[in-house]
C-alpha cells in the first residue's frame, strides 16, 4: 500500500495537464481587482470633474457683478451653502469638507472654494479600501468696483450766453445793434433782452449745450455703473440770478442718476435784472471754487459706498469776473447805471490757487474748457480780455485762460473744446478717464 501511494504522488507530480486552468486560477484574483480598481478610478475620476466644475461655478458667482454689492463674510458663507446644495444632487460621492474664502482688498475680490470628498467603491472593497478621497480647488478673482461721487460745477454766468458755433455768433452779431455775440439773459425788456433774442432767432448759446452734456453724462455714468449705486452725482451752478449769484444747488449728491438728468433740465444762463448790473461782475471764481470745496467731503479709495473718491468737474470759460480789489488784471472801475455804486471790476484768468487747495485734499478735478472766443467786434473785449487770451503759454495752450484752466486739472483731466468741438462728448471722455484712472491706481 506504501509503495502504490508513492508511485501515484510520483506520477501526479509528472502529470502536466491542466497546468493552465490552475494557473488562471492563481492570477484571476488579482486581475480581477485591477479591472474594479480601474472601473472604481474611472468614477471618483468623474466625480470629481463634476465636483471641480460646482467649485468653479461657486468661485465665480462670489465675485460675480451682483456679489460684490455683498459684503465677503456673506458670501462666504453663501458659497458654502452653494457648494453643499449642487453637490448634494450627486449620487456617487460624499462631501467631507468644503470651505470658502472670500477676501476684498484695494485691488479687488478673490474667491477660494476648497473641498474634499469620499467616492465609495465596487471593486476595491474586497482589499479593504472602500472609498477613495478626491479633493480640488478654485480661485476665482474681479475688480472691485471703484466708487465715486461727482460733483459738477456749471458756469452758466452770463458769457455763457455766447453761441456755441460761429455760425451761432455770426447769427447774433449781424442781429444786435452793437454786435453783440452774448445772448445776455437780462429781465428788463427789448432791445436788451438778447436771451430772448437768440431763443427767437434759433441760435444754440453754450449753456444749451452744457445742460445737454450734463444729461448725456447721466445715462453714460448710469450704463458704466457695473453694480447699482456705484457712482452718486450733485449738480451746481453760479446761481440763477446775478443778484444772487452764488454757488446754487441743482441737484444734491444722490445715486439716482435719472433724477440727476431730469434735474439738469433747470441748468440755465444766469438772469441780469438790467444792463451792466453791478457792473457785470457776475463770475465769481473766488467765491464758487471756496463754497464747492467746503461741500465736498473727505474722498475715500472708493473701495465701497462708505469711502468713495470724490472728482470735481468744473465746467467753465476761465475767465472771472467779480468785485474785488486783489486782482492780476484790473480794469476800470465800473458804475451801476441805478444804483450808481462803483465796482473795482476784475476781469482776470481762474486763479489756480483754489484749485490746489481742493487737490491737496485728494479730490480729483476734471476741468472742461470751453475756449473763450475772441470777440473782434467787441471793444470792452478787445481792451480787457484779448491780452491775456492770446499767446503761447503752453506748446498746447494759446492763451493765458486756457494755461491756468489746464493747471487747474488734474493732471491727465483736462479738456478744451472749441466751437467745432462737441461738449457732451468731451464730458463724456472725461468722465470715463476718471473711472479709468480709479480702476488702475488701485
């Protein structure tokens, strides 16, 4: 029995059949869990594509246009509950964890959504690992916007009567018996109405189209705005009448910049209840530039509602005319034709002190200058304003006036527009090159 035993383990042992079957045996196990480990890769592959793709749609939404009306500890948390509600809809993961920051600087917002999550497995189970850990990131990040209040300051004294083409002035000179290009708002009756005169004649005065610019800049400021509120705007002017003449409120500091438009409709040339009342010194630049400056507040870096930049823009021809003894280009002393009291009348370019003093507040001022014409048919004009306003006193600048109108901008914010020049598009290009410059200093 011994030896029979021992003759059949020795032909097992020489017995080669079947050698394939045992060997498919031993290696399917293995095979087996790579092919599930490969199917269970594939999935958490999947899973976290789709989870990257939440990550990234939440990053977004958080320095999206109508976030960042929100404040970032808000949306942080509001990025979290994102996250967790779309990827809630997903069957085949478990999120661990996700978190949201979400930081606001000078320079902008910047959004980071992190996460992790466990993708159960089929296959793999049967080594002992039953899920596999996925996890990702996005950063997202936006501009913030740049707040910014604007004030604007009209001169609508009575040079600004003058027509605003050549075609304009012709009209009115070859009309008046003294030639006369100013269409002078005065209240008392014909031939010194010439207010009246230009409204008849059809004739286009300056003013007109500063009230027009002024509602154009409304609609552009309000389709620039990348979040509700970003600009507020207030309107002033010289006053209504020059027995009154002051700084004159249009319209407040608001962000309702359709009632801004609407108000600008009541932007009008400055009444004079008579000829050469209080000897026509009725543009007062040491007194509207002092009274605006005092209006405007401390300017903040604009980086929300609470501390927005502050541009001034002042509109004007440059050239005073009030009644002071401290003056660079005196004139003859005038006489009210009622009243008789004499004036010391100062007809002389804007004084650029006052507006040092409101730049060395960091308030920004964007000047347009409307050209001061020259008036060969006027006497008063070719005696007392025609020698400062000739001349080069720049490469660029052919008068006095405009040399000290330029000196009163910041720099890169000024503008000349001539009679063929279109004011509301200077305005316009003035107002985006504030907004411009605000985005890049920051």
């Amino acid at each position: 029995m011994l030896r029979r035993l021992c003759r059949l383990w020795a032909s097992f042992g020489r017995d080669d059949r079947a050698n394939v079957a045992v060997t498919f045996g031993i290696v399917a196990i293995p095979v087996i869990v790579s092919v599930g480990a490969a199917i269970d890769y594939s999935v958490a592959v999947r899973t976290k594509s789709v989870l990257d793709g939440i990550a990234d749609a939440t990053s977004l939404s958080t320095v999206g246009q109508s976030a960042l009306a929100i404040s970032s500890s808000t949306e942080q948390k509001d990025a979290v509950k994102f996250f967790k509600a779309q990827s809630a809809l997903l069957k085949t993961g478990t999120i661990s964890a996700v978190k949201a920051k979400v930081t606001d600087s000078t320079s902008g917002r910047t959004a980071v959504v992190t996460y992790t999550a466990q993708v159960p497995t089929a296959f793999m189970s049967i080594i002992g690992l039953s899920s596999i850990t996925v996890s990702g990131s996005s950063t997202a990040a936006s501009a913030t916007p740049t707040y910014i209040d604007f004030y604007l300051l009209l001169d609508n004294s009575p040079s600004m009567g003058v027509g605003a083409t050549p075609a304009d002035v012709a009209t009115m000179v070859a009309n008046t018996p003294d030639q006369c290009a100013f269409a002078c708002h005065e209240l008392d009756t014909s031939p010194n109405d010439y207010y009246g005169l230009a409204k008849k004649l059809g004739v286009t005065m300056r003013i007109d189209v500063v009230r027009s610019a002024t509602q154009q800049l409304m609609d552009t400021a309000t389709s620039t705005q990348v979040i509700a509120n970003q600009f507020r705007a207030a309107i002033y002017t010289f006053g209504s009448s020059a027995a009154s003449a002051g700084l004159t409120k249009i319209f407040p500091l608001s962000s309702s910049l359709s009632s801004a438009k609407t108000a600008a409709a009541n932007i009008d040339l400055m009444t004079v209840p008579y000829q050469n009342y209080a000897s026509d010194t009725d543009t007062n630049f040491d007194s509207a530039l002092p009274a605006i400056n005092s209006i405007i507040a401390t300017p903040g870096d604009g980086s929300s509602p609470s501390v927005p930049q502050k541009v001034l823009f002042f509109v004007s021809d440059g050239v005073a005319d009030a009644n002071t003894a401290s003056c660079s280009q005196p004139t003859t002393p005038g006489q009210d034709p009622q009243t008789g009291q004499t004036y010391t009348r100062c007809q002389e370019p804007l004084d650029v002190s006052w507006c040092d003093s409101i730049k060395a507040r960091g308030i920004k001022i964007a000047v347009l200058y409307t050209t001061y014409l020259a008036l060969p048919t006027n006497s008063w004009y070719m005696t007392w304003i025609d020698p400062f306003n000739q001349g080069p006193y720049a490469p660029s600048v052919n008068s006095q006036i405009a040399a000290n109108m330029q000196s009163c901008a910041s720099p890169g914010f000024y503008f000349e527009v001539s009679p063929t020049d279109g004011i509301a598009q200077a305005m316009i290009a003035l107002f985006q090159k504030a907004v411009l410059a605000a985005r890049i200093t920051r």
